[in-house]
C-alpha cells in the first residue's frame, strides 16, 4: 500500500512527537502557511463543496507558491478551483500533482472547468471515491485505524480506481469494502470561533472538519471570531475540534467568501459566479481574463483584508443580510450585480 | 408507492419540463418518509410533496441536516446554510452517511449524465475506461454522495435528461450501480444493501423497472409522449408496462406553489 500523506505509523509517531501544551496559537496566515504547508504535502481541505471552503488559507499558499501539492477532500468547489486555476495560469510558481476526492463542481453554479480542464489535459493524477468514502477515510484516521469498513462505493467502477479494498467480512460472509485511513500532512480549516489555543466551534454542519482535524499531522485554522477561552470552558459539549488538535490560530472574517459561512455570511454569489465564468472562459481557450483576476484579487493583495478589501460593500452586506434569514425576512433584499 | 389523492382537478395547461419533473418526482413520494435530497430539482420536489400529500416528508441532507424546513429560500447546495433551518439533528457527512447504511432513508434521488437499462448512473467521466480514466474526453463532476445513496437508501428515484446519448445499453464509466447486470440477487452480491432504483422520472415518461429482468419499463408516458417518441429517445430496448397510462399533466395548484411559493426566482426550475 503507497499512502499518500501519513502512513498511519507516521502519523502516530508524529502526534506522539508534537507538543500538545495549551499554548496561544495566534499567528498570521503567512506565519502559519509558511510554517505547516511544505512542498509535496497532502493537503485536507476542509469544508463541502461553497460552504465554509478555507478560501483565505488557499489564497495564501497560492501566493507563496508551493509545488506538487496533492489534495484530499469529499466534494469541494472553490477551494480546488482556485488551486487549479493557479497552477493552470502559473505552473512553474504553484502546482499540484494529485487530487483524492468525490466531487469537484459547484452544485448549482455547475461543474468545475478547472478540474475538466487538468484532467483532459493530463495535467493531474486523480483518485476517485464516494463523499462518505472520504469521510470515512478522514474518520478512520482520526480514529487512529488503518482503515475503516464500509458498504458505500462498491459494486461500479469507483473502486477499480482507488486503493480501497473489498475483503469478504469475517461474521457475515458477505462482500465488504475496506478504505485506508486518510492522514493530511496539514488540514486546512475554517470555522466559526476559537479561541488563542485552537479549540474551535463550528456553527450548523460539521462536514467532516471535526474528522479532518484528528486524522491530519498539523491543522491551520481560520475563523470569523476569535472568542475568549472562558465561552469555551463554559460550555464544551459544543466545542468541535480540541485545542491539541491545532496549531495554527488566525482570526480571519471572511475567509471563505465566496464561500458561505454558517450563520455568519451567505456566498457572495456575484463573486463566485464570476470566477466561475472566468474558468469557464479558461478552458475554452479565453486566458487572458483569468490570469488579470489572480493578477488583481490573489498575486496583486498583500493578505486576505487585501481580497475583501476589493469586494464592494453592498455584496458583503447582502451575504450578511441574506444569511440565516426566513424568506419573509429576506423579501426587498437584492443581490448587488445580480 | 403513493396513491396520488388528486386534490387538484384543474390540470394547468402551460408548463416547463423541469415543473413536470419536479411535479413527477413529488408524486412519487410517500408522506412520513425520510427522503435524501441532491441539490436541485429534488429540492423542488420535496418541497411540493410537502406543500401538498406529504407534510410529514422528513428530508435528509448529506451536509449532515435532518428534517429542516426549507424556509428560508431554496438552498444553492447540500451544505447549504438554508437546509439547515427548523432541523431536528444536525451534524456531518459520516452521520448522515451512517444514517443512509444503517437503514434510516427510504428514498434517495439522484442523477447522472448516462444511465443504462439497469438504472445504473455515470456522473464520472465520458471516454474509455479504464484506460483513459486519467484523461478523459469529458470529465464529469464525479460522484459525491450519489454514489453513497446509490449504495444504502432503501430505493433511489433517478431524474435523468432523456437524450440518445444519455440512455445507453452501456455506461462509459459506473458511479452509482443500480441494479448492476440485472441477475439475481446482484446487489446483495456485490456487497449492497437496499433495493435499488426503482423510478426512472424523465420529461418523456415515468419508468420503473421490470421484477424480474431489472429491465427498464415504461410505466406512464408525459403529456404529449408516446411509447415511440420515448423509445426513440432512448438507445435501449425498453419494455412497456401493461398498465400503461399517460401520466397526469401538473395541475394549476402545483404550478402555483411551485412558482410562487417554492422557487419563484427559478433557481431550478426554468419556465
């Protein structure tokens, strides 16, 4: 068996290794890219497809350049997309070599032209799997397993492209499927709160973040609002992901937009669906566009208050507005560009 | 499968086809069932069922959402922030995929660009497989959860474009088997659990699937279709059921709420 990543003796004898003291954590994004994200790491890409995508942290690796990335995630959108796009508009500065994943689109804005474009191309090696045999890879690995069994993505032609393995169950004599433990050489994550020392919140669906952070070898994490420890320590039932899982802790508003943020901020749909057009555009032979939007919004901003900084207000305040609001509260609210 | 109780007398007269598979997809519901819902017409579909024979549908989203109500507009994707609203449970992607292999979803929807007699779907790649699964002539998005419900949901209603090209004796690529090569027990062999699809919902018929061939059949045809129109559109032999009926054109009321009540902005559902 090749793991990609950790294998799970590695990623036991690395946690093993690491200093889990209650430290504060606080550093900022470059400080912490620099440090966690190396060339030719396994990447765990936090968050499902637009919701809660770490659109910051992948910002920011673009902008320091690493190369021969391979990422791991369930369904993912943005995140993949502005990765690709990257390494299509500048390989010798940013690439990646691999993608482990379920689904690379964005629901209803349609299917990814970047990862079309890296795969007719033969840019990229891909290893496909099911949602939940991702999930169940992250799982396994937090739970500090080899593998996990499963009854999802058997029987057509998924596990002839992957490392999964069918055995026959010892108790019931029936056909079952193995998938090996997934362990990241670094998780990258965006939540809601947490506090100085990396515990975390994260608001409405956990998507498998929780999972993620246990299984990877370090985690960086971005949120919308650093919290004291106290509301933590008052209530941790609700804590997500524990402090001695994180190493990194940057206070970031906004850093999944486009993306959608729990209860904090819907997508910035005008956003997104214009990158997605540019990519789009890239495919079928139309450059140029793309390259000017990294130029301005990814290589021509110095961090991530850069990025919003050039978003205009009225489409932050509508995804502010918009979010976590019944129809009727949303009646007379328009998207700005829509 | 649900008695549609047809409450609505007037059938409306001017329709899309995405309305008259949304209003197919919401008959097919049973009231009190737990339904996994894709992103798109699905939404709509529950949402009708909701608003009309089935109230207590319990919807399941595989961002980890179980039994919202979809007030708040209709989400844009399964982690979306509105499938979460009035929810009864709420967690990840493991949950709500545990939830699906334990037994708890009845019903899942899903689709895909290919689907073969069987009702077995590609949403991966069109090319030769597997030599050219690395560089396909056309990559799809992949499988995402529909290859999980595919595997585990009691039984899975398909919504597939009615083309030629995408009604195939073969699939290019197998995402989400179905009833894989129809023989006995072939699920249960292959390691599934669940029965497999059991409707096919397209603009130009209803179809299920025969009980002993796994064969695909034609059980109803749209409004405006007839058994040539959709074997001509279809790049298999079907069978026809043999209490073939044309199936129920919307009625007014349908349209209404799904105009002005589900998704008024045709998010989804194009006019």
């Amino acid at each position: 068996m090749e793991w990609t990543g950790l294998s799970p003796d590695d990623a036991r004898e690395k946690l093993e290794q690491k200093d889990k003291s209650k430290r504060d954590k606080r550093m900022s994004l470059t400080e912490a890219v620099k440090e966690f994200v190396k060339d030719g790491d396994h990447v765990g890409v936090g968050g499902f497809v637009n919701s809660r995508p770490p659109v910051a942290i992948a910002h920011e690796i673009i902008r320091q350049g690493r190369q021969d990335l391979s990422l791991a995630f369930q369904s993912a959108g943005l995140v993949p997309d502005y990765l690709m796009g990257a390494m299509a508009i500048r390989p010798d500065h940013f690439s990646i070599s691999r993608l482990e994943f379920a689904y690379v689109g964005h629901e209803y804005a349609g299917t990814s032209s970047m990862l079309r474009y890296m795969t007719e191309n033969n840019k990229i090696v891909i290893e496909d799997w099911t949602n939940y045999n991702m999930s169940t890879r992250f799982k396994a690995g937090s739970m500090g397993l080899p593998f996990l069994p499963t009854r999802s993505g058997l029987g057509g032609d998924i596990e002839k492209c992957n490392r999964s393995q069918y055995i026959k169950c010892p108790f019931t004599d029936r056909d079952i499927l193995l998938v090996p433990a997934c362990h990241p050489d670094v998780g990258i994550i965006h939540v809601q709160e947490a506090d100085i020392y990396g515990n975390c919140r994260i608001k409405g669906q956990t998507f498998t973040c929780p999972e993620m952070a246990m299984a990877s070898k370090n985690v960086i994490v971005t949120c919308e609002k650093l919290v004291e420890h106290d509301v933590i320590a008052t209530e941790p039932t609700r804590t997500s992901i524990p402090y001695f899982a994180v190493d990194a802790v940057v206070e970031l508003p906004f850093g999944s937009f486009p993306g959608l943020c729990h209860d904090i901020h819907y997508y910035g749909k005008t956003h997104l669906e214009y990158y997605k057009g540019l990519t789009n555009g890239f495919r079928k032979g139309v450059v140029e566009p793309l390259r000017e939007y990294f130029d301005k919004y990814v290589f021509g901003v110095k961090d991530t208050d850069g990025f919003i900084g050039l978003m205009p207000y009225e489409q932050l305040k509508y995804a502010r507005q918009v979010e976590s609001r019944s129809l009727h509260l949303q009646q007379g609210l328009q998207e700005p560009g829509a | 499968m649900t008695e549609y109780a047809n409450d609505f007398s007037e059938y409306a007269t001017d329709f899309s086809p995405s309305e008259m598979i949304v209003t197919a997809g919401a008959r097919q519901l049973e009231n009190k069932k737990v339904i996994f819902a894709g992103t798109g017409l699905p939404m709509v579909g529950i949402t009708l069922a909701q608003l009309t024979h089935g109230p207590d549908i319990i919807p399941v989203f595989e961002g980890g959402a179980v039994g919202p109500t979809l007030n708040r507009s209709l989400p844009l994707s399964v982690g979306d922030s509105r499938t979460t609203s009035k929810a009864n449970f709420i967690q990840g992607l493991n949950s709500s995929f545990e939830l699906t292999q334990r037994g708890f979803i009845d019903v899942g929807f899903i689709g895909g660009a290919e689907v073969d007699p069987y009702g077995n779907l590609n949403s991966t790649m069109i090319g030769n497989f597997p030599e050219n699964y690395m560089n396909p002539d056309i990559r799809l998005p992949g499988s995402g959860g529909a290859g999980d419900m595919s595997c585990s949901c009691t039984y899975t209603i398909l919504i597939v474009q009615h083309e030629l090209r995408r009604f195939v004796e073969e699939l290019q690529y197998m995402t989400s088997p179905g009833h894989l090569d129809g023989s006995p027990d072939a699920r249960k062999n292959a390691g599934l659990q669940g029965k497999g699809p059991r409707r096919v919902i397209t603009t130009k018929a209803l179809m299920g699937f025969d009980d002993e061939t796994k064969r695909m059949k034609i059980l109803a045809t749209m409004p405006g279709e007839t058994v040539e129109s959709v074997q001509a559109a279809t790049g298999f032999e079907l069978l026809v059921d043999e209490n073939l009926y044309e199936f129920e054109p919307p009625t007014k009321e349908e349209i209404r709420l799904i105009r002005e009540d589900i998704d008024p902005t045709q998010i989804y559902c194009k006019r």
